[in-house]
C-alpha cells in the first residue's frame, strides 16, 4: 500500500498528442511554400527582365525615352518610376489626414445612432473594386476637376512663374494630380477601416483615466489614443501606401499614359502598373523583357517601403 502511496503519478496522453507532429509539419510547410513562392517569383521576374537590364544597364533605371520601335527599340523607366513614386506620397499625404480623421469621429465623438452607418459605408467603399474608380474618374470626376479646378489655376498662375510650371499640362481632366486624388479616393476608407479597428483596441479605463483627469477630446486622441496604436497606425498607413504603389486599373484610365517625365501636376503621366497593363498584351521580345524589368522594379520598391516600415516599428521608442 505505501509502494502505491509514493509511486510517481502516470501521465495521461494529451488528446492530440499524435496529431501534433502532423501539425508541425503543416505549419511549417505553409511557411516554407510563402517563401519559395516569392523566392519563385522574384527570379522570375530577373530571368523575364534580364534581356532588357543587360542592354540597357543602370540606363534602363535613369533613361526618360521609352520607344518600342523594332528598328531603334530604346527603354527607360524613369517617367513610370517618378510617376508611380509621386502618385503614390501624393496620395499618402491627402488621404492620410482625412482617414485618421474618419477613425478619430467614429471611435471618439460619432453618436452611437450613427456609428454603426458610417462605418459600414467606410468598409463598403473600401471593397468598390479598382476598375470602378477608374471608371467613376474618367467619366465623371475628371471633367469636373478639368472645368473646376485646372482651367482656373492654369489661367491665374503668373506667367513664368514657378506656379506656372507647377499647374503645367493639358487641361483635360487626367494627369499626375488627377490620378492621385483618385488614387487617394481609394485608399482612403482602406486606411480609415484599420485605424478604426486599431483605435477600438485601446482599453476604455485609459481614455476614461484621461477624460477624469480633465483632458479634452483632442488632448486624449493626441497625447493618449494615437500613442497607444502608433505602432500598428504605421503598419496601416504602409500598407495604404503599397496598394498605391501596386494601384493599375484606376490610374491607366486617369493617368493620361506618357511615358515622358512629367513637368506639372496637371502634365500626363504612367506609373509601372499602368504601362505593365497598358502594353503587355502586345509586346514581345526586348519590350516584354522591358515590362518584365518594370516589374521587378516594383517589386524592390515595394520591398524597400516594407524594410523602411519594419526598421520605423523596430525601436519602440522612435515610434
């Protein structure tokens, strides 16, 4: 009977303890095959854009000219590079204001009869497809912004003056503006969804500590609120800022499609998306390796902005 007594307790076998190495295995293999999935496509694309890298070199990066005359065939990225860089900061910088500021009414000062609402119709504008946007700019915002706001900046700039050359372009209603407010238009209830979302985790005992202590709406958002979340707010305002880099359907149609750098806001332009969907289904040879290459050069891009977003999240204390 002692024996029994001071005998060690038997273990019993955890339900899944077999099925937990299937599991593994699994979870391991998922991750692997992200990997090689983008190890896979990122050596695609420098076999498909070498061709164009090894004629052309670092001219290919910093070259304007974009000609696919077979007898003089000559391709530069820089116009589709600057126009997908300026496009997309543009962009950031008109939507981000206003995203955070749809987050902030929602959470801390929307009535409750109303919040409900408006969110749904923030998450709803945020899956309009591209292709809708385009449309809807095309056809109706860019002949009111040619008539509005173009016309009238173009007629009153100084002749000569630096204005003038920033308010350059056709007034037609498409060009780098154009497309970066539309662009702007899209990511907009994106961003705004997640910073709602981000600002509905912080606990409610930190604004009501806030609030007791005799702060006032903006103090709490400011000095309370955004401190809290910044950390996933920068994620968010990252990946608004790669779907605008990636954005094709909306800016091919706004856009205007030159190839050349562009001189105003109001002057035409292409980003690597739009000149990817705009000739890809009929080049061939050295252009396709061309298009190929620009792809690659949206790839980095993207990747730099993600490295730039991890190194920002890296040191909790610079953000």
């Amino acid at each position: 009977m002692s024996n029994a007594l001071n005998a060690p307790p038997r273990r019993t076998t955890p339900r899944g303890f077999h099925i937990e190495p299937i599991f593994e295995m699994l979870c391991f293999a998922a991750a692997t095959a992200l990997l090689a999935a983008l190890g896979g496509v990122l050596v695609s694309l420098v076999i498909g854009g070498w061709p164009a890298l090894s004629k052309f070199g670092f001219g290919f990066i910093t070259g304007v000219t974009w000609d696919p005359n077979p007898d003089h065939e000559v391709y530069g990225a820089a116009g589709p590079i600057i126009g997908t860089l300026i496009t997309s900061a543009v962009a950031l910088a008109m939507a981000l204001p206003i995203a955070g500021g749809v987050a902030f009414f929602l959470v801390e000062l929307c009535p409750p009869i109303l919040r409900r609402p408006i969110g749904t119709a923030v998450e709803l504008l945020a899956g309009i497809p591209s292709i809708v946007y385009g449309m809807w700019g095309l056809f109706v915002f860019a002949p009111l912004f040619a008539k509005n706001i173009e016309m009238p900046l173009m007629a009153a700039a100084p002749v000569g003056s630096v204005w003038e050359t920033l308010f350059s372009g056709i007034p037609n209603g498409s060009g780098i503006l154009a497309a970066s407010i539309i662009l702007a238009i899209m990511i907009l209830p994106f961003m705004a969804a997640t910073l709602r979302e981000l600002l509905n985790t912080v606990p409610a005992q930190v604004r009501e500590s806030a609030y007791g202590l005799g702060a006032t709406t903006a103090e709490v958002v400011m000095s309370v609120t955004l401190p809290y979340v910044r950390r996933g707010a920068i994620g968010a305002v990252m990946l608004g800022l790669g779907r605008a880099l990636g954005e094709t359907m909306a800016v091919t149609f706004i856009i205007g499609n030159s190839h050349g750098f562009p001189k105003g806001l109001f002057d035409s332009g292409s980003t690597i998306a739009s000149t990817i969907a705009n000739e890809f289904n009929e080049a061939s040879g050295l252009q396709s390796a061309a298009l190929i290459a620009l792809g690659l050069v949206l790839f980095v891009i993207t990747f730099i902005v993600l490295a730039l977003a991890r190194l920002l999240l890296r040191n909790p204390a610079k953000v």
